[in-house]
C-alpha cells in the first residue's frame, strides 16, 4: 500500500528550477506548498549508486534526515539500446568538460559511438526518470516513468535541454527539441513518473 502524502509542504530535492516550476505546476491543484532544495541551503549530495533509483534515494532521504520534511527527489538518463544501456546514470558525466557540461560533444560521443558498432537503425534508446519521495522516518516510495523513441542525427531543434536535440519520441517525426515544451512534458519520462506520484501519494 502506497503511503499517502496528507502534510502541507512539499520540499523538492533539486537545483535544477526547471525542474522545480514543473513539479510545481503539477501539485498546484493538490493544496501542496512546494519549497525548493535552494531555498533550503541544502547542500548536493553524491551520487554514488549505479541505478536511477539508488541515486534518487540518497538524494529524497538526506533531504529528509536534513530538513524533517518528506522529500521528493528525482534521477534521470538515457539508455541506449545499442550501447547495452549506457550512459544510462552516467548521462550528465558524458556532457563533463573542465569548463561545465556541454551537451553537444555529449551527443556526439553517442552518435560516435553509435557509428562506431555499426548500430542499425532505428537507433532505439529511452529517457527515464525515477522519483523517490522520502519521508524523516527512513520510509520511501518509488515512482517510475519512460519515454521511448529512437537516436537521430544530425541533431534538431532549439528546445529543451541535454539530449533532447537527437532524441525522436515514439509516433512522433520531430525531436524533443522541436517540440513545444509543454507537449513533450505531456509525455517525457519525467511527466510520466510524477502522474504515477500524484496517483499513488494523492490519489
Ligand atoms: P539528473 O537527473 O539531473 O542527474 O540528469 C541526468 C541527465 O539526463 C541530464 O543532465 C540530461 O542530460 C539528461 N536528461 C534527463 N532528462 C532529460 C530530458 O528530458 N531531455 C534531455 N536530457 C535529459
């Protein structure tokens, strides 16, 4: 049985506002007050594990120990078929330069290496999103979403973040990029898992 959410503050374990203003947007009809983790001062946490949701566990529980308010916390990727999986938790470290993250030679280490063992196409691939909402006394649930679709190039589209430019969703012929931010939250990985929060900690 799925506990249920029934306090009045919410603390989110992001930076990222992005992040933040959606999950905001989402629980507004719910009566929840969202606080974000900067507001908090909370610092961030490693990510140690290597499965989204051993990562999105540290991050809700030490939000939670430090706060004494339950926390929802998220992690996300892409899985390439092709490359068995990977970058998988490692999607942000592909982006890493001595000067911060820079998404374009990201994907094109995955195109590279794509070309490199011959993928065939559709170059079949997912983002995922696992959502761990945490409350002070150690317990948890966990919330799964998963966009699937297919790695094309060259890239396409000015919208979005991270790999969206050379990620193409199922039934759809333009990348996540091109697409409306609104319509991909309809059915990206992360608006995805935070239906099934919503369903399962306020339904
Ligand atoms: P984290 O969950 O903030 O650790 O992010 C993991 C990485 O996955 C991000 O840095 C992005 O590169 C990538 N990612 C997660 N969700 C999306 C998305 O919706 N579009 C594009 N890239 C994404």
């Amino acid at each position: 049985m799925t506990r249920k959410f029934d306090g009045d503050r919410l603390l989110v374990a992001t930076h990222n506002q992005g992040k933040l203003a959606e999950i905001t947007e989402i629980l507004a009809p719910h009566g929840v007050s969202v606080v974000g983790a900067a507001q908090m001062d909370l610092p961030e946490p490693e990510e140690t594990e290597n499965t989204f949701v051993g990562n999105a566990r540290i991050k809700a529980h030490a939000a939670a120990t430090a706060t004494g308010l339950p926390a929802l916390a998220d992690d996300s990727g892409i899985t390439i078929d092709a490359l068995g999986g990977a970058p998988g938790v490692y999607t942000a470290d592909w982006a890493e330069t001595p000067n911060g993250r820079d998404f374009i030679r990201a994907m094109t280490r995955a195109n590279d290496e794509l070309t490199a063992v011959n993928a065939a196409d559709p170059r079949l691939a997912q983002f995922r999103c696992t959502l761990v909402i945490a409350w002070p006394d150690g317990h948890d649930e966990v919330f799964e979403g998963v966009m699937p679709g297919q790695l094309v190039w060259p890239i396409r589209g000015a919208h979005g973040f991270g790999y969206d430019p050379m990620f193409q969703p199922d039934g759809y012929d333009i990348t996540c990029a091109q697409m409306d931010p609104a319509e991909k939250n309809q059915i990206s990985h992360r608006g995805r898992a935070l239906k099934q929060f919503v369903a399962g900690c306020f339904g």
